[in-house]
C-alpha cells in the first residue's frame, strides 16, 4: 500500500465518518463509499484493494480503533448531548424508583385535580362548578346531559390537541403550536353549537323536551366543552398548574356567588365555568406571545389533508372514549323497566351516585400511569442507546420485563385503591358522614360493579399509552369501538330485561374487552419494540 493510498484512505475514513457519523455495520460503510461515487474499478489503484467490500471492511475495522466520540459527526453530537442530559437527570433506573414514583404519582393527582376538586366540593359543600344537590330530578337530567355532551362533543378535539399541539411544542415550532390551538378550539365550539342547532330542529319536529330545557342543556355542553378545549392546551405544553389554577378560582367564584348572592345555580354554574375558560384563555394568549417573541418563526399553515390524516384515528378515539365512559348512564336513564319516566331520557339519582364513587377508581390510579409511562419512555430511551443493533431481542426482553412489573405495580396499586374505597361506602366516616344519608344498595351494587369496570378501563388506557408513544394510533380506536359496541349491546339487554341499573355490565364487559384487546396488542407490540421503535423515526 503506497503513501497516497494511505492518504486517500484517511480521507474516506474521514468522509464516512462526516457522512453516517459511527456506521452501525459494514454494509453502510460500503453503501456510503459507493454514494460518493467510487466504483470496484477504481479501488485497486487509489485505495489498494481487491473491490469496494474489502475496503469497506477495513474501514470498518479501522473504527475500532478511534474512540467513539471522534467519530460522531456534528449533527450526533447534538442530539446525544441532549439525550444524555435527559438520562443523566433520570431516577427511574436507579435505586431511587420510590422516590420517582411519589414524585410522579403526586403529579398525575395534581393533574386530575380539576375533577378531584369538584368530588370534594360537592361533598363539602353540596356544590360545585357544574353540580348542586338541591336540583330536582329534572334539572339534575338538563344539566347531568349538558355536562355529558360536552365532554362527548369535545373529546375528539381534546386529544388531537394532545397530540397535535404537543407534536409542534416538542419541536419548539411555536407559531404552529399557537395557530393549532386556535384552531382547533374554534372547530370544537362550533361542532358543539352546530350539534345543537341540529338537536333543536329535531326536537321541534318530535317535541322530546321542553325548548327551555334544551337551551339549558345547550349552555351547559357550550361552557363545559369549551373549557375543556381551552385546558387542553395547557397540559399539551406543560402548564398544567395554571389548568389547576384556573379551575380552583372558577370553583372559588362559583362558590362565593352561591353562598353570597340569591343568583339561580345555572348562572352560577356559568359565570364559574366562563372565570375559569376565560383565565386559561388569557393565560395562553400571553404564554404563546412571550414565546413568539423570544423565538423567530416562518409563518405557516398546516396543510389540512395532511392533520386529517395525522389525526383521524385520534379523534375518533377521544370521542368514542367519551362516549362509552358515558353510555352505561344513558342506557339507564332511558330504561323504562322497574321505572316510570316521564321523558325519554330521565336523571337516576341513586345510578348516578354509585357511578360517581366507582369512577374514583380511575383519577386514584391516574398517579400509577403518570409514573408508568414516564418509567417506560426513560427505560426505552436508555436502552436503546445501551443496547448493541444486533442484539434487539435483548432491549424487547428489557421492556417487557419492565412493563410486567408495571402491571404488577399497577395491581397492587389498585388493590389498596379498592380498600379504599370499600371503607368509604361501609364505614360510619365515608359517604354517609358526608351527605348525612346512607347509600341505597342500588348505589353500592353499581358502585362494585362500576368500580371494576373503571379498573379494566385504566389499565386499558395505559396500554393505549404505550402504543401511542411509537405511532401505533389505529388499534386503540379499533379497542374502543369494539368495547363501546360490546358496552351498548349488553347494557341495553340487561337493563330491559332484568333492571335498568344493569346497564353498568354492559359497561363491565365492555372495560374488560377493552382491556384484554389492548394488553394483547400491547404484548406484541413489546415483543417486536425494535421495529416498532424503528419504524416510528
């Protein structure tokens, strides 16, 4: 080998190096070789080699021999020193695992505590920003559907702002996060007003309600939906205390105005719901224009076939989620077996109650799948950096292991929830010290049986979790519509022929099918991580 061979071999060695950063095998370097435009002719004569391979092994071994920091170009050098700095910070492989899981069990509560605050209140106070004790049945059915619709109306919405706006937050593309939400705030309200303008014209053709009870009912979904998609954005962009904040202050206000002032309970309810949309309003017009203003943007659009496309399935998995967290409630109410309704969907207080603890279930847990999926995004990123390409099987071992013992926490976390809960409704310092009435065996029957479908619920929605990490967004929605036809079908059986408070088994089995598809697919989906992992970059 002459002098300018050496030479010419330490300036592809160099080129390589500038072009893949550390080539992962011996095919890349020869592929990189072929792409500057070097043939198996001319490698014998500059190089000293037979043909391209045989030099591309060289190389290849010639790398052993530099330290792999040398060999990263630029572009790797960035984005590894940003990672490393992430896992650096990271307690959640180390011994520090029950630090971390306080920490963030503590955040996923903080996270529901908009809801949490409204369970307390309404027990302190028999008040709270959408519900009042004292409603008679038939308000109790204008508001309970207003309050329902606008979570189902805005559902979809809310979780293509999780993952749209969060999508350009991540990718520090702020003009694009700002206009999103605009955006897509301004499209769920007017699907909420163009629903019930619909609703309205048909009532008036077949005369089911009242118009001042569908106004009423109107005005609550408006309000409720609204500030639900003015608090999505906040957690989509980590500003999920001023999401709290916002919702305690509208709580306090509807508070004082109920204690302080004759004014009627819907414009209460309205006025608090409004005080808390309009802070978080104000607070993302000035968060989005202090982060223009300290970062230069192109101003663009998304093209809209393209976020149809992007997001179709997650929208269509926020509303059927809605829908079949709600559907056990509407079966029953529009049951007329061992009832006599005056309308075609009527407000069941006792159903209502033993939903309302068994949903507990759910928000306690919230704190177990904060923690969960924060666990398995810092595993992943970890090992897949620790972990050599050829030996794959090892990093899907790792996470499977680990989401084992995520299910297994997951258990044990539900089972002290589940004590929990049983000593609230049996013992002398639960419900009925609260409400100053014992619960109806009605109550605590849905309340078992609903408590344990929310159980399957949860660890169904983990799973969902899991698999939106990586892109896999069309076999949640298949999951849920599956569950939500299961939940309608058996629900509808069961309370026409036996009571109507079984509707709560169709919501049961529907949970349970949910359940079992998503920790199915969630198995594989562990089972072959490295392609998934692959083929979502």
């Amino acid at each position: 080998m002459t002098k300018d061979q050496i030479k010419a071999i330490a300036k592809l060695v160099v080129a390589v190096k500038e072009r893949n950063g550390k080539p992962v095998n011996v095919y890349v370097v020869a592929a990189t070789i072929e792409s500057f435009g070097i043939r198996d002719v001319d490698v014998k004569e500059d190089y000293g080699f037979d043909d391209i391979f045989q030099l591309s092994k060289y190389i290849y071994k010639a790398y052993d021999a530099i330290t792999l920091a040398n060999l990263k170009n630029n572009n790797q050098r960035i984005a590894e020193a940003k990672t490393f700095k992430k896992l650096a910070l990271t307690d959640y492989i180390t011994t520090k695992n029950t630090k971390r899981f306080i920490v963030d069990y503590s955040s996923g509560l903080i996270h529901l505590f908009p809801i949490f605050l409204q369970v307390v209140s309404i027990i302190m106070f028999g008040f709270s920003l959408w519900t009042y004790s004292k409603f008679n049945n038939l308000q109790s059915t204008a508001v309970v559907l207003g309050v329902i619709f606008g979570f189902i109306l805005s559902g979809g919405f809310v979780q293509v702002i999780g993952k749209q706006v969060s999508y350009y937050w991540y990718n520090k593309d702020y003009h694009m996060a700002s206009y999103s939400t605009k955006k897509i705030i301004i499209n769920g309200v007017l699907v909420i007003i163009g629903f019930f303008i619909l609703s309205l014209l048909v009532n008036l053709v077949i005369p089911l309600y009242s118009f001042l009870f569908v106004i009423i009912t109107f005005l609550y979904a408006l309000f409720i939906g609204f500030l639900l998609l003015v608090l999505a954005p906040l957690y989509a962009v980590k500003q999920r205390w001023m999401l709290s904040l916002s919702v305690f202050i509208g709580t306090v206000v509807a508070l004082s105005l109920h204690w302080y002032t004759p004014m009627h309970p819907y414009f209460v309810h309205w006025i608090g719901i409004l005080t808390a949309s309009l802070i978080s309003v104000v607070y993302l017009y000035f968060f989005f224009k202090y982060k223009l203003q300290q970062h230069t943007a192109v101003k663009k659009k998304p093209k809209v076939m393209l976020s149809l496309y992007r997001n179709f399935n997650y929208f269509f998995y926020g509303a059927f989620l809605f829908v079949f967290v709600f559907m056990d409630r509407l079966v029953a109410w529009s049951s007329t077996l061992n009832r006599d309704i005056p309308y075609v969907i009527y407000y069941e207080k006792d159903y209502e109650i033993g939903m309302d603890l068994a949903i507990l279930i759910f928000f306690l847990l919230g704190g177990v799948m904060e923690y969960t999926i924060h666990s398995y995004i810092r595993h992943m990123d970890f090992h897949q950096l620790d972990t050599k390409y050829s030996q794959f099987q090892s990093f899907n071992d790792k996470m499977k292991k680990m989401y084992f013992k995520h299910l297994r926490l997951f258990a044990v976390s539900a089972l002290g929830i589940a004590i929990f809960l049983y000593s609230l409704i049996t013992q002398p310092w639960g419900y009925s010290s609260g409400f100053d009435e014992s619960l109806s065996d009605l109550s605590i029957r849905v309340c078992v049986l609903g408590s344990i479908g929310y159980l399957f619920l949860s660890l169904g929605m983990l799973n969902v979790l899991y698999l939106y990490t990586l892109g896999q967004h069309r076999k949640p929605l298949v999951a849920i519509i599956i569950a939500f036809l299961v939940n309608i079908i058996i629900g509808i059986l069961l309370s026409r022929w036996i009571s109507y408070e079984y509707s709560v088994v169709g919501m049961l089995l529907g949970s349970l099918v949910f359940m079992l598809f998503t920790t199915r697919e969630t198995y594989n989906f562990f089972k072959n991580l490295d392609y998934y992992y692959y083929a979502s970059y």
